[in-house]
C-alpha cells in the first residue's frame, strides 16, 4: 500500500478501538500501537470517511505503560488483540474512559462510573477458539487472519486463549500433513479443513473440537479422530460441521458426531451447563462468574419477585436467579438456544423457571404480567425502542442492563432515563488485551 505522508505528531487521545488519534495538517490519524503521550513518525497509509488510517515508523519517546516485548510476538501482524504493547493498568483507565464518556455524549448522564472490574491474570482465558487453515510453502498452516484480510498468520501460541488448544492444534495439523488431508482453499473452493473450532472445560480440563469441512466426509477420518483423541485425551468429543457453502461464515447447518456425546460440561457459580459446538456460553469462563454475581448482586431479587430474564440465550443468568426469587421467565428468540436453557434447568433442577422460545420484544407487549425485575443482555447492537417503551409501560422496579457494547448502551439508558434513574454503571473486563468492554448498569424506577 502506498503512503500518503510521512508525518511527526503526539498521540493526543485513543478511539473507542483502542487506536492512537494524532492531529496534524488539519487530519485525524488513527494509528494502531500507539499509546497516548507518545510522539512518533507515523505513515499515513490511507483515508475512510474523512478519517486517516496510520502505522508507526518510529518512535520518539515511550509511555511508561508501553510493554516493549508483548506476550505475543505477531501481535501487531495479527490484529486480534489492541494492548498486547500496553500495561493492564492502561487498559482498564482506557475502558473506564470509554464507557464514561460514551454515557456522557450519547445519553447525556454525567455519572461517576465504577472502576472496571479487572481480571485476576488477563492470559489464556478464551474457552473458545476459531482457527483458519491453509497452506504455505505447501504445508499446513494455522492461525488468525491479518486484520482486514484473509491472510493467515500463523500463530503457535495465542496470549489470549486457553493453553489446552495449542498442542491440539498443532496435532491436528501433523496428522493433516501426514494422513494429506488437505485444507480449504476460498479461491479453488477445493480442500477439506476449513477451520478447527476448539471449546474447553475450565472445570473438567476437557475439550471438544469441532472440523468445519468442505465436504460430508473425508479421506481417513476415522484414523484421525483415533489418532487425535490417542494424542489427547483431554479431548472428550469430536465433531464434523459440514459448511460446503462459499461463504465467511464459519459454521454450516449439518453436523456429525464422530467421537464422545457432542458436547463438553462447564459450571458458572455452581451450576452445571451442557455446551455443543453452537452453543453461546461466555468466552471467558473465570470473569463471567464475576459478571453474572454483580449482576445479581445490582437486581436485589427477592423470594417475592417475578423476574423477567430477556434475550436470554442459553437461560444462564436466569437460571442462576431462580434460587433468588419466586419465578423467573426467561425469553429467547432462537430455538436451539432454547432447547439448550430448558436443558440446563432441568439438569439443575430448577423448578421455578419458564423458558419461552419467543421474540421478547412481542412477549413483552402482548403478556399482561408485570416482572418486579427484569435482566437484559441484548447483542452487540443493542435493544430496540420498541421492546424499552414496552419495558417502560411493564414498570419494573429495577432493571439490570448488561451490555457488550457502549454505544448501544449509552442509547438506550438515554431512552430508559426519563422514567428510571441510573444507579450504578460497573464495567467488568471480559475480554483482556482486546477494546471490548462488558458493562452493568442497574436502574431504579423513579417515584
């Protein structure tokens, strides 16, 4: 890619993306690895809607937060994660920043938000993992694609995920070599191995790895589920995910089970959950303990409350409510997702919890009952007018709103204010080295 300019500047600020801003020549630079207070050299490599994208050439004085060898030596390659360069102190100033000021500009709230709830050791936390294959060289590769390409850069080890994957995967590229199983090619459309999916037990050191194939099956298929599950018999399950379609979605509809039950066994706060390969579960296993306690903690169930738990995936949360309060509802879109809470309750023994396969939004306008609390933790692009305004007519007395992105939060907490005030915001760091922040926010009705 050709330079525009080659310009001398301070980082004055950080985006919402963890990028270093410069203002120079009347632009704004966005420029990755660069921390704030530090002047650099920086390549200006290309524009997007007004704003300009640039890389470091040299640096000129360094933070005392810059970590000058990071855990992971591709990280800058890879692009997976933002502070890899940066102390963890940094990190959590960062996002607390992030989530105040988003509060502050989009739903008008000044209020002093809580320190960002941080991880014990932010290292090898991720339970789950997606991982291209390809060829280089014309061997087996495997890694994570360079940010904004489909190039694989080839990682042995990953910061972030948990240690147990690493020498699965690189079995699993031997046995690829030597069986010839060859991987995927997007531009031929020929090969089999896609990507591996690998999801682990924290609680039982197990896991579970999933083949993404181009096709139904496979030559020496069998010989290589014995091979790997001999390798590691931490591997508890095998299954194929048949994805034949010319798509960037990783999972395809079909699937075989080709060793063990199809799922592996994990527990949050003592409560025991079944995970197939499609199953949502928390990525990070140990913070989510912390996440769903404060969560709790802020709904102040009683034994007299009805609770509604809404877009409530796999029921977790409101499964874990149910020993708090007189029933709880638990509202969720998607059917497998359902089949899966259902499930859950029942291995647990949880009586007192309705599990409805059901639009919450529609739920809540049309069902009559009024839910003294109510839970939401809607996806990345957030809630919906309409679902607020019907949560609004509904009156609980409190709500607790857990969110994975801020400005949707921010949005809807400005629709939500007018009847409910905000009583606290508690950040919690789900996802270390990354810009993403997991936030809770309680909210009191207004007498």
């Amino acid at each position: 890619m050709k330079k525009i300019m080659t310009l001398r500047s301070k980082c004055v600020d950080i985006s919402s993306e963890g990028k270093g801003i410069i203002k120079a020549n009347n632009m704004v630079v966005l420029v990755d690895n660069l921390l704030l207070g530090e002047e650099a050299d920086v390549e200006v490599m290309y524009s997007r809607a007004g704003v300009y994208y640039g890389r470091i050439k040299k640096l000129h004085n360094l933070s005392k937060d810059r970590i000058r060898t990071p855990n992971c030596p591709v990280s800058s390659a890879c692009g997976g994660c933002t502070f890899q360069n940066a102390t963890y102190e940094y990190e959590l100033v960062f996002k607390k920043k992030k989530v105040q000021e988003v509060l502050k500009r989009i739903a008008k709230i000044d209020i002093e938000v809580d320190d960002v709830v941080p991880m014990d050791n932010p290292h090898h936390y991720r339970n789950k993992i997606q991982v291209p294959f390809g060829l280089e060289n014309k061997h087996v590769i495997y890694g994570f694609y360079k940010a904004n390409t489909h190039k694989i850069i080839p990682i042995s080890l990953c910061d972030i995920e948990d240690e147990m994957a690493a020498p699965i995967l690189s079995t699993i590229a031997s046995l690829m070599e030597s069986m010839k199983i060859r991987p995927y090619n997007e531009d031929s459309r020929k090969g089999v191995i896609r990507h591996v999916l690998i999801r682990t037990s924290r609680e039982n050191k197990t896991a579970m790895v999933v083949l993404i194939t181009n096709s139904k099956t496979f030559p020496s298929r069998n010989n290589f589920v014995k091979a790997l599950v001999k390798k590691h018999p931490e591997v508890v399950t095998v299954v194929q995910n048949i994805n034949m379609r010319d798509t960037n979605v990783i999972l395809g509809e079909k699937e075989e089970v080709l060793f063990g039950k199809g799922y592996i066994e994990d527990s949050i706060l003592g409560v025991k959950f079944h995970i197939s390969s499609k199953s949502f579960f928390q990525v990070n296993s140990i913070q989510v303990e912390k996440l769903y306690s404060l969560a709790i903690e802020k709904a102040n169930i009683t034994k007299d409350d009805e609770v509604l738990d809404a877009y409530a995936g796999v029921a977790t949360i409101g499964i874990l409510c149910a020993k708090h309060a007189k029933h709880v509802t638990s509202v969720e879109l998607v059917k497998e997702a359902c089949i899966n809470g259902k499930e859950n309750a029942e291995r647990n023994n949880v009586k007192n919890i309705t599990i409805l396969n059901e639009d919450c939004t529609q739920y809540l306008i049309n069902n009559k009952r009024h839910f003294d609390v109510v839970i939401l933790d809607p996806p990345r692009k957030g809630s919906t007018p309409e679902f607020l305004n019907a949560l609004i007519k509904n009156k609980p007395n409190r709500i607790v709103y857990i969110s994975c992105e801020p400005s949707t939060l921010a949005r809807d907490i400005e629709l939500l204010k007018k009847h409910y005030e905000v009583t606290s915001v508690t950040p919690v760091d789900m996802f270390p080295r990354s810009f993403h922040v997991e936030t809770i926010v309680g909210l009191a009705l207004k007498k």
